[in-house]
C-alpha cells in the first residue's frame, strides 16, 4: 500500500502561473489519499476525482514523507478507484490479446 508520485512533467499551455506538476495517487484506498494529502497540508478541495496535482516543491515533500517515485505508466496501473480498475482492465485484455 503506497502514495504514488508519477514524474514532473511542463503544461505550457495553461492559464495558471505553475505550468509544471506531477500527480499523487494511492494504489489502495482513496481514504490512504486523503490523509497523506492532510498531512502535507493540502486542502482536500485540491483532490481531482482520483488524484492530486502537486507543484515541484510539493512533490519533493511527498517523496520526503515517503511517497513513491513511478512512471505515468505504473500510476495509471496501480492507481485507486475506477479509473485505476479501467487501466488494468485494458492492461490485461492486451495482455491475453498477446497470449493468443
């Protein structure tokens, strides 16, 4: 069970001032979100449906608190909720695709 940090990535076309960011997930409950979100003083008003979006300095302080560093690709995966049961649905169907 862990809080998931994918890497940072730049949002040039966007209309606010921070234009790099990451997303913080949990791969177990949203609950498990929410309260490590608390702890690094993030209002829960921040929460987008399944994640958070955390600024440079932000992300060094969830890594420090002991999130995990992950690939878009494994947060997609492992990620709570249903757009985490989404992704690996899809992930399997390749995966027996393949198999055949």
């Amino acid at each position: 069970m862990a809080v998931l940090v994918d890497e940072l990535r730049e949002y040039p076309h966007v209309r606010w001032t921070v234009k790099t960011w990451c997303h913080m997930v949990s791969d177990e409950s949203f609950e498990e979100l929410h309260a490590f979100a608390a702890a690094l003083g993030i209002p829960r008003t921040r929460f987008q449906r399944d994640h958070y979006d955390l600024h440079p300095e932000l992300r060094a302080r969830a890594i420090a608190h002991g999130a995990r560093e992950v690939t878009i690709h494994e947060l997609s995966e492992r990620m709570a909720g249903p757009r985490g049961d989404r992704n690996r649905r899809r992930r399997d169907r390749r995966a027996a695709r393949a198999a055949e």
